[in-house]
C-alpha cells in the first residue's frame, strides 16, 4: 500500500530486496533514484567484500546503506519488520535476516547474490505452505511421539537446580478439603531430568530459570515484546471491488491508519475459498505502536474497515468479523 494505492509487488524479491531494476521501476513503489542505486549494486564485481558487514549489524543499517532508504522502508521493513511486529532498524540481521547476512558475506552484489540463491517459485515450491489437515497435526504428532502422555494445563513454577521442574496450583483434594489446613495449592516437584525444553516467552522463562542462573534470566527479562491483533473479517463477495488476484499486501511504517498488514485469506488458502465471500485477516499492532491495544473490539473493527475502504472498494461492512487479540506475542530480537 504506497500513498493509498495498491501496487502489485516486483516480480524477484527476496525478504524484500529487489533483484530485478525493470521490475521495481514498473512497480511504481520506488523513485527512480532507488531503481539507479539496485542497478549501481549489480554493477559490483563477484568477490567484492563488504568491510563494514558485522553479524551484529541491524537489518536496516545493512539494508539502508547497500540499496538507500526508500527499498528499505518500502519494500524490506515492511515484508520483514511485518513478520516480526518490528522496527527493522533495531533488529539484528543475524537472527532475523540470516539469507541477507550470507549474501552480504559472499561479497559484490547483493542483490545478485540473492537472485542466484534463490529457486523459482512453482506449484512444488510454493511461497506459501501449510499442513492440507491443519498445523495442530504436528504438535499432536510430536504429543503422541513422547514416552509418556503429556500433562497439560498445569503451571511449571520453575525448574530446580538438578532439573526439578516444581509445579503450582496443583489441588490433589478435588472436593476442596484440604488436610493439612492451608489455603494455598501445595507445590509438587517433578523428580529430576536429563534436559529441560522451555518453550514459552521470555519473560515467564525467566522465572523459570532464575533458581539455575540469575544471568540467564536477566538476559530473558531484557527481551522486548510486541503486542498484535488479528482481526478476521468475512464479506460477500458481492461487495468487493478488487478482485483479489494476490496474497494480500504490506502496509510499510507511518502510514495513516492502524492496518500493518491485510491477508486476503481466502485467495491465499485453496481450503477458504468461497465464491460467496471472501475473508481478510488484518493485522495492527507492531512494537512501539500500542494504539490498537487501547481500543474496544467494535472501535478496532471500525478503524480497521475504514482503512480498508479505499484501497479494496469495501464500503459495505463485513458479515461477520472475529478479533484475536495476542499480547507480547513477537520477540524483538
């Protein structure tokens, strides 16, 4: 979305570069001074080294400084600060843009580097992938794979330093007697393990792990965290003036409105789609705009469908509509 129109993105990218200077300048999403700075990059011979290129470098530094702002800002931190609810100029290129730091490392053109790197997208390597039954098929698979049943919905308070996991609010007395005269659940201790995976966020992980080292969980509480909300909206097909010939499309930083992002979900996934109505999952929310998070679900889908209304023609409001909301949800890596 560029000045409130769509335009349809440039046949080549890679996490948002461009490999291809006559695609991005008929995109229509970039100046002519960017489409000459991609072509000045192609122009480096292989093998040229990169002296300023650090593992610790962010990826708009590396980005901003290769191809200049505006690939940056239109085109990169939008495809990669979207999947991360993030400010690409704090996130670390290692962690979140690994293909961009090898291409970067092989040295000369960057964008070269990455067109050559890259397979072409075909029916047997799609761009977007998912399970044909669901995703919960791999955790119920990985359930299933365990030595023992799982226990779930029980909190793990923190974990001893022999590996005990201790767990809380577990009441071994359903019809709420309890023997001992307390108020409070008492606390059982899991005997001793060989290894112990913490799959959750950082902030609950670093309670966890203060008993085994106060560094480590003060490295996990430091993590910063970004709160989004996906509000899914279905409308008769009907009303809908563009046909939704795509996957959706990126709303880049400091645009007007809340909109980050816009799925159109039932063009993307064959399993929603419906010649009756469509379905567009939009997001708001990214980390340092909380705005969103202040608003009622009514006032959020007011604003939301708004910021559609130009650039989909949707003027007539959605069927139905479902908001989910997911607080510090995205780790800022």
């Amino acid at each position: 979305l560029i000045d409130g129109r769509l335009r349809r993105l440039p046949t080549g990218l890679v996490l948002g570069v461009p490999t291809d200077p006559d695609a991005l300048a008929a995109s229509g999403i970039v100046s002519p001074d960017a489409v000459r700075l991609l072509k000045a990059d192609l122009a480096i011979p292989d093998g040229t080294p990169d002296p300023r290129l650090s593992p610790t470098e962010t990826v708009g530094s590396f980005v901003r400084r290769r191809l200049g702002d505006e690939i940056h800002e239109r085109l990169v931190d939008p495809l990669i600060g979207g999947i991360n609810a993030g400010d690409t100029d704090r996130l670390a290129l290692a962690v979140c843009a690994p293909k961009l730091l090898e291409a970067g490392q092989a040295g000369g053109s960057l964008a070269r580097v990455l067109r050559r790197a890259t397979p072409a997208q075909t029916d047997d390597n799609p761009l977007f992938l998912g399970h044909p039954e669901g995703m919960d098929r791999l955790t119920d698979a990985l359930a299933s794979a365990l030595p023992r049943p799982p226990v779930l919905g029980v909190p793990v308070r923190r974990v001893g330093p022999d590996r005990t996991l201790v767990y809380g609010e577990i009441d071994p007395n359903p019809r709420g007697s309890d023997p001992g005269g307390g108020s409070n659940p008492p606390m059982f201790a899991e005997p001793g393990t060989d290894a112990v995976v913490i799959a959750c966020p950082a902030g609950p992980a670093a309670g966890i792990v203060r008993d085994l080292g106060a560094g480590a969980a003060d490295g996990l509480a430091s993590i910063g965290y970004a709160s989004v909300i996906m509000s899914t909206m279905a409308f008769d097909r009907s009303t809908v003036a563009d046909p939704l010939d795509g996957s959706g499309f990126l709303v880049p930083r400091g645009a007007p409105g809340l909109m980050t992002a816009c799925s159109w979900a039932s063009s993307k996934w064959a399993h929603l789609s419906d010649d009756r109505r469509v379905l567009q999952l939009v997001s708001a929310g990214r980390y340092g705009d909380d705005r969103a998070l202040a608003l009622t679900d009514d006032e959020l889908l007011d604003n939301l469908h708004a910021d559609l209304t130009d650039p989909l023609g949707l003027y007539v409001p959605p069927t139905e509509v479902r908001v989910t909301r997911y607080p510090d949800a995205f780790p800022q890596y």
